[in-house]
C-alpha cells in the first residue's frame, strides 16, 4: 500500500460519507442489536492496513508525515468508536460477542497509533500480535512500558 492510499482509507474512515466506513457503520448500527462483525472486520483490516503504512513511511521518513489531519482523522475514529461503545453497553441490546470483540478492536487501534507516535515499532502487527498473547496470559493489564 502507498502512504497515499493509507492517508485516504484514514479519511475515508473517519466520515459518514463513504457507505463502507467506520463512521457510518457506527451511524447505520447505533440502535441495532446485531451490528456485523463481518463489516467490522472488514473495516479493522483496512485501518491496521494503513496504520501499518503509515508507521513505515514516519519509520523512514519521519513523525513530519504526519500532517495534522491524518491526527485529527484518527482521533475521531476513536474518539466516535468509544462514545458508541459506550452507548452500546448502556442502552442497547447488542450481543455479547460483538460487545466482546468490538473494544479489542479500538484498544488495538489506539496502541497501534501509540506506536507510530512513538516510533519505536517497526511491525505493528507483530507488536498487536505479542500483545494478545500478553494479555491472553496475564489479563488485560499491560506495563507500562510494553503499552507504548
């Protein structure tokens, strides 16, 4: 993936514009209780897609790549993906292994762009791999130094 394909799944993702983003499956499912965990899959394999290239090219090139709308356009990723988990598992009768699976797929994108901020990881998906592991043996508390 080019760096600027990434930067446009991010954007894409980040408003209701586009019927496969991440915005309007949080819109399109707000009062369902059977949001697709398909459709979430599909759209948590874009994301980590372009997290990834978008780590490489500030791996190589430097944090300067990123401009500050690629900043703001995954803070509301995950600022509206939380609000909605939290909708979620007040008021609304969404199944349990949605519910279940759903938070694991922001923590990660939320540690995944810890790293890139940091620069300190050169595999994202290795780094999300260990840290499943981690919490599969240990609870879902991680040191602090191995959360970023």
């Amino acid at each position: 993936m080019k760096f600027e394909e990434a930067i446009e799944i991010i954007n894409k993702h980040s408003t209701t514009l586009s019927p496969e983003s991440f915005l309007k499956f949080l819109l399109d499912y707000q009062n369902s209780d059977h949001p697709s965990l398909e459709k979430l899959e599909k759209i948590n394999s874009e994301i980590i897609a372009a997290l990834e290239c978008i780590n490489q090219e500030s791996l190589s090139k430097g944090l300067q790549v990123i401009q500050i709308n690629i900043i703001l356009n995954i803070t509301v990723i995950l600022a509206e993906g939380w609000d909605m988990y939290s909708r979620w598992i007040k008021d609304s009768p969404v199944c349990k292994a949605f519910l279940d699976h759903y938070p694991e797929i922001l923590s990660d994108w939320g540690f995944a762009w810890g790293r890139i901020l940091d620069a300190s990881t050169s595999d994202l998906k290795q780094a999300l791999k260990n840290r499943r592991i981690y919490q599969s043996e240990v609870g879902n508390i991680m040191p602090k130094a191995q959360r970023y």
